[in-house]
C-alpha cells in the first residue's frame, strides 16, 4: 500500500513539473524514488508530523543536488512546488 501511494506522489509530481524540472526528474527519477521509498519504509519516523510532499521535495533536492551534480536551488523547486499547489504550499513548507 505504501507502496502505491508512494509511487503515485512521484509520478504526479513528475506530470506537474516544468519543464526544467521534468528533464533532472527523468534524469533522476530511479535514484529519487529510491530516496523515497527508503524513506518510506526503513525510516518511516521521518514523515512524523511532515507532509509526502515534504519528503518529496527534500529527495528531489539532494538527489539531483549530491547524487547527479546539478546546479539545482532548493528554492526553485519550492518555486515550482508552490506554483503548482498555492493552497498545499502553506501547510507543506511550514
């Protein structure tokens, strides 16, 4: 089950990037799921009072950013994020 969740919140955030971002998410995709999915199953007390989508952003920012050597802002991807999702943005970020 987690499983499916998980994997649904990576593809839908990879649908609704731009497309700057949409090129290093299917450069990164695998590593960035498997961040996720880590996450998700052997520490799962980190999501303790967070949002999926936190955890989402903060994989997408150290894979592309420690793993794959893009010269990715975090704030870009939080600009991004909150673009797509104005009313979801407040509550995720804070």
């Amino acid at each position: 089950m987690v499983y499916a969740v998980a994997r649904a919140v990576v593809l839908s955030a990879i649908q609704c990037a731009s497309p700057h971002m949409m090129i290093v998410v299917a450069i990164c995709g695998a590593q960035i799921w498997a961040v996720v999915r880590f996450a998700l199953l052997e520490r799962s007390e980190l999501m303790e009072n967070r949002h999926l989508d936190t955890l989402l952003l903060c994989a997408v920012y150290a894979v592309c950013t420690k793993v794959a050597n893009f010269d990715l802002k975090f704030r870009h991807i939080i600009a991004v994020y909150s673009a797509k999702f104005p009313s979801k943005a407040t509550k995720v970020l804070m």
